[in-house]
C-alpha cells in the first residue's frame, strides 16, 4: 500500500489479505515507537543516576497516565486498554532503570 494517506483505501474496502497486511504494518510502527520510547527512558534514567533523582516520579506518571487517558478519549480508543499499556511501559521502564543502578 502506498504511504500516502490520501491514496490509501478505506479498510471496508479492503481484502482480508490487504487488512492483514495493513494490521502487519500498524504492529511494526507500533514497535518502532515503542523502541524510541524506551530508548529516551533510557536517556531520562541516566540523566536521573548523574543528577542523584530517584527513579520514581508520581507526578511524572501521572500526567503520563492522564496524557494516555486523553488521547484515547481523542482517538475513540478504550481508555482502560490505553491506560494499561502505559501503565505496563512505564513499569518496564522503572524496572530497567533500578537494574541499571
């Protein structure tokens, strides 16, 4: 499938084929962020270990978790299945920065 928003069909005009492809798609993008995501976490951990921060920040994960909440609302997604998401990545996060002190 082409890029381009504008010539991309609408999945009820699609095969099986083409939206199982398309769903292929959307999971390697998902990957990809998610990659970069833990990646800055990375960078924020360290930036946490020279400065003497605690790993865990409440209010931090908070406005992460209400972000989250915010754009699934925006994007019509269940807001649970997006806050529990987050709620995962950011425990992974914390786990990978107490590991790496």
């Amino acid at each position: 499938m082409a890029d381009d928003d504008t010539k991309r069909r609408r999945p009820d005009e699609m095969s099986l084929a083409e939206l199982r492809e398309e769903i292929e798609s959307i999971d390697r993008e998902m990957v990809e962020l998610i990659a970069r995501r833990t990646y800055v976490a990375e960078t924020v951990a360290r930036v946490k270990e020279e400065k003497d921060m605690p790993t865990t920040d409440e209010g931090q994960e908070q406005r992460v978790m209400d972000r989250a909440g915010e754009n699934a609302e925006r994007f019509d997604v269940d807001a649970n299945l997006v806050k529990a998401i987050f709620r995962l990545l950011i425990e992974l996060n914390k786990v990978e920065q107490r590991e790496s002190r």
